[in-house]
C-alpha cells in the first residue's frame, strides 16, 4: 500500500495523508493536532478536559449523579484513579488474570477445533468479556452478556435525541438497552457483592457509595473501553500476522517480551481509537509551525492519534511501517492515551492478546479465508474489523 507517497503497512487506513502542519484548525474552529510532541504535552498538562466520547450526554445528568471516571478531571479524577490503580498493576495482571486469560483464550480455540472455523472478532470478544467481566466484578452475570453488549455497541451508531423519528428510535434503544445490562449483569453483581465484599472494582464503587446507576455507568464505560477496543485490536494484530510471513515468523519465534513489543508497534500504527478530543478551559498555548498558538477557553482540540504515532520526528525513518524494535522506546505510542487519562488496562489488553493470539498461531494449518471489511466510527475514528474467518485443515479439528 502506499500512502502519502510512502509505503505503508496499515490494514485500517483511515483515508487522509497526514498534513504537513502539525497544528491547525477545522473548518468548524476545532484545533486539530497532528504532531506526537504536541499531543503528549496536551494529554499531559492542564488547561483541558475531556470531550467527546458521549460526554455531551453525560453532562445532561442530574448533578447529585457521579460521573464515570472516564468523563472526569482534576483532583477527583486523580484520586479515583490512585486508588483504583492496584488493579491494573503488571504484577496483580500476571498473578490474578493470567491463568483466566489462558483459559478462556484455551475455550475459545476449543470452539475453533470442533467447528472447524469461526469469526474471529467472536472468539476475541468472547476472551475480552471474560477478562474484563472479572476485573469489574461481572461475574454473576445470566447467560447472554455478549449478545447484550452488542446490541449497546453496534455495528451503526445513530444520533440519540428526540427531535426527529431516528433520534427518538435510538433514544429508546438506548435505553432499554441499558435497562437490560441492568438487570441481567449489574444488579446481580451488585446484589452479590453487597452479601460479600470482592477485590475488584464494584466493591470498591460500592465502598464509596456508588447507586447501581452509577455503577452501570462504570461498567458500561469499562465495557467499551476494555472489551470492544481489545476485540478489534487482535483481529488487527491477527491480519497483520496472517498477511506478513516475516512479521509471523518473528511473532512466533520471540520470547514474550518480544511478542508484546510486537503487538505494541502494531498498535502503534492502527491506534483502534484514533481521535481524542479535549475542550480548553483556560488558555493553552500549542506549539504551532510558525510559533505558539492559543487556544481560548471553551474551543474544541481534536488529537488524530494515527497521524502522531506517525510523526517522523518521534517515531523515526518508514513511520507507517512496522518495526518492533520501535517499541523500546515508544510502546505503542499514544494509543493507549496519555497523561491522567491514559488508559489504566493497558497491560491487561496487550497480554490478553498476546496469550491468545501466541496460541492461535501454535495451531498446525491455521489461516484466514479471505481479507476481511474494515468500518469506522467516524465520532471517534474507531475502526471495525469485520468478517475476519479463521479455519483449520480437518487434521487439525480435535
């Protein structure tokens, strides 16, 4: 492939040349920041909050309602996440949801084995909800908790609000979706957990004296930022390895630091979230082409993630190609967000892939049918990997 001029090994080309200006402005007045340097600095500093990501609707809540953690700021914001980070350390990981990683990655290759072939994004999705759902405390859930995210997190999005027929359709989805995570996952855990008290998230929510609407909220938000992401980023990491026999060979033959460097390059390339939005509340100053620019309280910056995880000057010589050594240095650049808002599940969905996608490819004759669809989400320029099929040789089903 070939963008911009260059060689590029992206599978979810997102369909723009990255602009020669590192900042600029949107017709619409947005900043828009296109520079690795610049992005960091602002995930890093003061001066903005969070925008975007559905936080329009979340500010319609009553005041008394706490917000999730992803939509908060400042002091409050930090404090959540100090004490909540025991979950999400490398160590904790390694001891408490390795062996779930590895067996659940172990049923879903079982389900590959008897049927011969399976969607990919399936077996993914099945893994994710499964790590994910112990993390949180979702554990006495009633069968169909993937069928329930799923209808949450569709394929199409509409535009929720109750000026036109579409927007009240979706308003009431919506809704009655939330109404089913409710009672099928979340008032069970909740009912549980108050008999007796568990380490892991909803214990902790329900020590701060989180409602269960509250509690729905961080679950929910958890569930997007931690299962559907992890879902489309192993069937990306997988067409990448099924489609490059070098990069295969050096997956399979690394150790497990060097799979992981692997995956974190790939991610690195195809952030699966590629826009983070921020809205400036005093004024910041931006290091623009031709000296600083300052954005004024109240305007909109728009971060595309892919085109800083590309920046030359950050990233090195071929930026849109693969090279895991890149990741001693970068990890997987700003893919995972940075500053008080980088992600905290970070470690937990690069070796959930790896334990499952280092098993994937053990399997004699494993391949993939054909190239799969790609779709965005253009509100947050996600990408879907879609009919990814993976099949093994009939001497391989037992």
């Amino acid at each position: 492939m070939v963008h911009d001029g260059k060689e590029s090994a992206r599978k979810a080309d997102r369909g723009r040349a990255r602009p020669a200006c590192p900042v600029g402005r949107a017709a619409d007045g947005t900043w828009q920041v296109h520079d690795y340097a610049v992005a960091r600095e602002l995930l890093r500093g003061p001066g903005t909050v969070q925008a975007g990501l559905g936080i329009e609707t979340v500010e319609k809540l009553p005041p008394r309602v706490r917000r999730p953690v992803l939509y908060r700021d400042g002091p409050e914001h930090r404090e959540h996440r100090r004490q909540t980070a025991r979950f999400f350390t490398p160590r904790r990981v390694d001891e408490h949801y390795r062996d779930l990683m590895v067996r659940i990655a172990e049923e879903q290759l079982a389900t590959l084995r008897a049927a011969g072939e399976a969607q990919l994004s399936d077996l993914a999705f099945n893994l994710a909800i499964g790590v994910v759902s112990e993390v949180i405390g979702l554990r006495y859930s009633r069968p169909g908790l993937r069928r329930r995210l799923e209808r949450f997190f569709p394929e199409e999005f509409g535009e929720p609000g109750l000026t036109s027929v579409r927007g009240l359709y979706w308003f009431v989805r919506q809704n009655t979706n939330w109404l089913r995570i409710h009672l099928a996952d979340v008032r069970p855990a909740v009912r549980a957990h108050r008999r007796r008290e568990h380490d892991d998230l909803i214990s902790h929510l329900l020590a701060e004296g989180c409602s269960d609407a509250e509690i729905l909220g961080e679950c929910l938000t958890f569930a997007a930022a931690g299962m559907v992401t992890t879902r489309e980023f192993v069937s990306l990491a997988a067409w990448h390895l099924f489609s490059d026999a070098e990069l295969l060979a050096h997956y399979r033959s690394a150790d497990e630091a060097g799979r992981l460097a692997t995956l974190q390059e790939l991610l690195r390339l195809e952030p699966v979230i590629g826009r983070l939005r921020r809205r400036a509340t005093r004024p910041v100053e931006l290091a623009g082409p031709d000296g600083p620019v300052t954005v004024c309280p109240g305007e909109y910056v728009e971060l595309l993630l892919d085109d800083a995880n590309a920046d030359p000057k950050a990233v090195g010589d071929d930026p849109l190609l693969v090279r895991p050594a890149r990741a001693a240095e970068l990890g997987a650049g700003l893919s995972f967000g940075d500053g008080p808002h980088r992600c905290p599940g970070a470690h937990i969905a690069l070796l959930e892939t790896d334990v499952f996608l280092s098993r994937l490819f053990a399997l004699d004759g494993i391949r993939m049918n054909a190239e799969p669809r790609v779709a965005f989400q253009e509100a947050i320029g996600g990408y879907e990997i879609r009919g990814l099929t993976v099949s093994l040789p009939r001497a391989g089903r037992h």
